[in-house]
C-alpha cells in the first residue's frame, strides 16, 4: 500500500493541474477591481475616509444575504486606505475578526482577549476577570494617538453566542480613551438581525447602514467570467459552465461565493477524475457536494439552544403524520432541555430560532391563522432525507445525548 500511496502521489504531480491559480476561486481572494460593486465602494469609502486625518469615522453596519460582496468591498476598501496611511506615515490601523469562528468570538472574554492581542497584548485564552481583560484592551488601544478600526464580520453570530452588551460596550469605548478613537464595521447577513438588538446598541451600532442587494444572473456570470480567466488555464471550461452555474447561484439569491465554489468544486472534481476539461456534468455533481455539506456545516457549528430546537423539530416530526406545529415542537424541546440540563428559552425565543431555521433552508415554517386563537408556524423538514442520519449524529454528539 505504502509504495502504491509514492507512485499515486508522484503521478499527482506529474499530471499537472486545470487550475492557474485556484486562490481566485476562494471568498478570501481580493482581485484588483470588484465588479459591480462601484455605489458600494464609494459610499464606504467616503464614511471611513476621516480616519486618514485621525479623526474617528462613524460607525458601519452593513448587511445582506450571503455572498452579496461585503467582506470583500469591506476589505478592499480598508486595503486600499492602509496603503494610503502607511506611505503617509497616518496613525491608522484596521483590524478583521470573524465572530463566527469557535473560541475566539463565542464569549465576551474571548473577543476582548483576541482583540486584545491583535494590538500586541498577550492575555490568556481564559482564567482572567473580565474587567481586568477589558482594562488591558484599552491600555493597548490608548497606547498612542492613533484611530483603530474593527471589522466584525458576522456580528450576528457574536450577539447570539455573547449577547448584545458587548457590541454596546465597543461602541462606547471612545468615552473611555484620551488619545486614540475607534470605530466599528458590523458585517451581517441577517436582515433582520438589528431589529432584535436593544434599541441603546442599534443607535451606537448603525451610525450609518448600507444594504447590499443580491447579484442577478449576468452580473454573476461576468463575476465569474473574470475569476475564471485568473484561475484556470485556457479551454479547460467546457462552453456553457460558467452561464449555468451563474444561474445556480441567482437562483440561490445572488449569492456569488456560492458561485465561486460550485466552479471551483467542479474543477476539483474533473481534476479528480482524470478529465481534460471541466463539465455541465461535473458542475451537477459539485452542486450536490455541497448542497450535502452545507446542511452538515450549519448543523455541526450552531449554538446548543439552536441545535435543540432543531433535534426537538427532527423528533415531533418523526412521530407526527400531521402538520407539525411551534406548540408541540416546544413542549418537546422543554422535556429535552431537562434531559441534558440546558435552560429552557421562552416559547417566543424558541419561536424567533425557528423563523432562523427556515431562514437556513433547513426547514420551511409557513404562517398560517387559527382564526380567534391567533396565528402558529406549520412546519416541516427541508432537510434531505439521505441526510437526516448524519445530521442526528451531529445533534446527538453537539448535546450529549
């Protein structure tokens, strides 16, 4: 086996690839010019550039569904103007965090602390005060005179796990500081997320908003006609892939990430299979791929409270023939919080994780009237049943059931 594993591996590299550069094809990858993107750039551009006479530009808070451009017009707008400070010697520094990565945004300590240490305080990842980490922080913030921005990419997902104080408490560092100033990019896909926050965090956090509106189908199809060139060589995408996956993803609600790995899936795929060229067909089955493990992905990294619900709704609709209904689902979750210790949220906060699931595609909660008894949620499972035994395992293990 191990000589067979060489030979596969030389072979491998001898064979050489359909891809040029398969960076381009990734969410992260920054290209010199952004398409349709142009209203966007300038008006984020015009809110941050005070911070290039070090004074403190207003707080940001952009949202739109997944895959609508604003990491990338964020960072792109920010690499731009740190180029401008660094030739010109301005005392301006720009700091990205994703809150949706584990242990590092999933508590007010662990933002603070990773913060903290982006700016070159070394604090452990737990065992301090939580006053004392903060105090740390602003010693480094206030270190000189400077203007400091932080962009926190999925800040929806912090609120969820921390609770809005936190974005309440960054908001208002400014009163704390005599000789830098902060300001706050909020990156969120939830359009409705800033309407649950406390109305105190809402104006600290929206000093200004911008909506960015899905892509259509040729506005994807020239996104990826360009990402192509960079990242394949010549003729390798059969006539037809990019026009088809353009679709894919205008169906998907303009989402051109998920345009970008359909292609580059597709490509890893032919790869895979020895072919010359990259296909419809390989395009189908990169499709399914990742249909597959975008349900296990949300699944596998959501907070406990949402993976309860969601194992509550899999198991009222396995013994129910009928409509499956917010009530019963409830009165499931409450006996299954018991079971494993966790602490029952109320029937309206159950009710809104619900309306998140649906929002997921992971089920499809339909409103419907009940006459003088009000109004409930039918809900039934979106959940591709081929699926539905990895996603128990995932829920079951995510418990400790």
């Amino acid at each position: 086996m191990g000589s067979r594993l060489t030979t596969f591996f030389e072979d491998f590299l001898e064979k050489g690839s359909l891809f040029l550069n398969k960076k381009a094809l990734q969410s992260s990858f920054i290209p010199d010019d952004i398409k349709h993107r142009d209203e966007q750039i300038n008006q984020i551009a015009n809110i941050l550039a005070p911070a290039l006479r070090v004074e403190r530009p207003s707080n940001l808070f952009l949202y739109g569904k997944t895959g609508t451009g604003k990491t990338l017009v964020v960072r792109y707008t920010a690499e731009k103007m740190m180029r401008v400070a660094e030739e010109r010697g301005i005392p301006l520094r720009i700091f990205y965090l994703n809150c949706k990565l584990k242990k590092i945004a999933d508590t007010e300590y662990r933002l603070i602390a990773e913060l903290a240490r982006q700016l070159g305080k070394a604090i452990p990842p737990t065992g301090l005060p939580t006053d004392e980490v903060y105090n740390i922080f602003f010693q480094a913030l206030d270190s000189q005179k400077q203007i400091i921005i932080f962009i926190l990419d999925e800040i929806d997902q912090l609120v969820k796990k921390a609770g809005d104080e936190i974005i309440y408490n960054l908001t208002r560092v400014n009163s704390e500081l005599k000789n830098a100033q902060v300001g706050i990019i909020g990156i969120s896909n939830d359009l409705i997320f800033s309407n649950n926050l406390d109305p105190r965090v809402k104006s600290s956090l929206s000093e200004e908003e911008l909506v960015f509106p899905p892509y259509n189908a040729l506005q994807l199809q020239s996104i990826l006609k360009r990402r192509c060139s960079l990242a394949f060589h010549d003729t390798v995408l059969e006539e037809g892939v990019i026009a088809k996956c353009a679709a894919y993803a205008a169906r998907e609600h303009g989402d051109a990430r998920r345009a970008l790995e359909l292609t580059r899936v597709a490509g890893e795929l032919a790869e895979r299979n020895n072919d010359e060229k990259v296909t419809i067909a390989h395009l189908d089955e990169a499709e399914e791929k990742i249909e597959r493990d975008r349900f296990l992905d949300v699944v596998e990294h959501q907070p406990k409270q949402f993976q309860a619900v969601f194992y509550s709704i899999i198991a009222t609709s396995a013994s129910t023939k009928n409509g499956l209904f917010t009530g019963e689902i409830y009165d499931y979750y409450k006996s299954l919080c018991n079971k494993i210790g966790l602490r029952p949220l109320t029937q309206r906060r159950v009710s809104d994780i619900i309306a998140e699931h649906d929002m997921l595609g992971l089920i499809n909660a339909k409103v419907i009237s009940k006459g003088r008894f009000g109004r409930t949620r039918e809900i039934s499972l979106s959940l591709p049943k081929a699926l539905l035994p990895q996603v128990q395992t995932l829920l079951i293990e995510g418990l400790g059931l």
